[in-house]
C-alpha cells in the first residue's frame, strides 16, 4: 500500500500514523538484499556511498535500508503526512535523508542518482498512461549514465484476480477489510479499504485506485524514456515472469 505523488485528496493521510504497524510483517530487509541482488546480476551493483533515488519512499522503510547499507539516499513521496513518519523514523537513527514531497509525474532533481528504486507496486497508483510516461521520464532525467531503475508492478492476474480483496489476521492491533472490484475495460482496480484501530476504536475508511499495466506497454514506456536494456523476473526470484505471476520486478538500464 504505497503512495505515489502529490494528490489533493491524499487517500494515506488517515492512516499515516498507522501505517508502520500495518506492514509489521512486511520485510524490508530482505527487499533490499532482493534488490541489491538484480543490481548486480545488471551489472552495476549498489555499493557503499552509491546515490539511490527512493520512489513513492512513503514512511522511508525501504530508505532506510538503504541507508544502513552507506548508501545516500533521497525519498520522494507525494503524502506529506506519510514523510513526517519517515522524518521522525530517520531523525531517531540520526540520518539527515532529504524527504522531498513531491509527485512522480511532476518533479525534477538533477542527474545525480546510481540507483531508483519504487517498491510495492507504487507505479499502478498512476492511472493515466501519459503521466506513466512522464514519470519514467522524470526518474530517467534524474539518472546518470549506466544507471538502474528497479520496480515492481501488480500484474494484469493480480488486479483481475481482485488479490487486494482481503482482511487482517486475528490479533491484528489495526484490523481492516479491503474490497477490491477491477473493470476490464478501464483496466482500473478500485479497492474501497476500512480499518478499525483497536485501542481507540478509530475507524479510518479510504478507496485506492489502481491500474494494470501489460508487460508491453511498461517496455514502450520506458523504452521511450530512454531506457536500453529491460528485463523482468517474476517477483522474488531471478526466474522470468509467467501468465500466473501476480507481482513482476524489472530492472531497467540506462546506456553508457
């Protein structure tokens, strides 16, 4: 559940302050290992004082692995509530990590990044193709030759098959029920999302949208970008993709 860019309505501002105890279990360590392993099967490895850009960076979990591994980074994320949490998180372990708000269609940084990263299939929040294009051209301007833009998307399966439908273990200290409806012919993914905090009984009810993306239309995209060298992996493995994968990872090159 990641946040992509500025959006007036800012759907993850209710549950900011909740947001770390929902992904308790997600491990972000591991992530990383993942990540910096296709770096370096691309050959260009992520290495101690490497610039790493961290897209739609949220409340800075993933940055801040980054970091522990002497990278320098920089998040940028749309959600200002979501990035006082990732200033607050990076301020206790006295990192001084730029957290820029910003909207993945409409920034600009210069080319001084080795690595971007966007985690947890922030690209399907961008419902319109044309922003989708703008926003790889964005990352793209922000990388120096040789470069590595690594990301994961939701698959076409994944939305059709509505896996956002779903509900919290019990015991959860946050419970929530998501109910996820897809429209072919809009390739849209509307999921109508209610949690219930249980110490205070807050209840929080935000709708996600996302959208599905075909492995061909993200190669046109980034290809027009400028990107030269694309390749995909079924999520968590170093094994291509197949027509039941939910979640696909690619790694996207810029030319020397």
């Amino acid at each position: 559940m990641p946040s992509r860019g500025r959006n007036p309505s800012d759907p993850f501002a209710p549950i900011a302050p909740h947001y770390d105890t929902l992904m308790s279990n997600v491990p972000y360590d591991l992530w990383t290992q993942y990540v910096v392993l296709l770096a370096s099967r691309a050959g260009r490895p992520v290495r101690r004082d490497s610039a790493v850009l961290d897209l739609a960076t949220g409340t800075g979990s993933m940055a801040l692995e980054f970091a522990a591994l002497g990278c320098r980074v920089t998040g940028i994320d749309c959600s200002d509530p979501m990035l006082q949490q990732a200033r607050k998180k990076a301020a206790a372990q006295c990192l001084d990590i730029p957290f820029l708000c910003r909207d993945l269609a409409d920034f600009h940084l210069p080319p001084s990044f080795d690595h971007a990263v966007c985690l947890y299939d922030s690209f399907n929040y961008i419902l319109e193709p044309t922003e989708l294009k703008q926003a790889f051209a964005n990352v793209r301007a922000a990388l120096k030759p040789a470069a590595l833009l690594i990301f994961d998307v939701n698959t076409v399966t994944a939305l059709e098959q509505e896996l956002f439908t779903q509900r919290n273990r019990p015991g959860s200290p946050v419970e929530y029920r998501w109910r996820s409806r897809y429209n072919p012919k809009t390739q849209l993914s509307r999921i109508k999302m209610d949690f219930r905090v249980v110490d205070t009984n807050e209840r929080i009810s935000i709708v996600h949208q996302q959208r599905a993306y075909t492995d061909a239309d993200l190669r046109s995209v980034l290809t027009d970008a400028g990107f030269a060298s694309i390749t995909a992996y079924d999520a968590y493995r170093t094994t291509p993709p197949t027509p039941e994968s939910d979640r696909v990872f690619y790694v996207a090159a810029l030319p020397d």
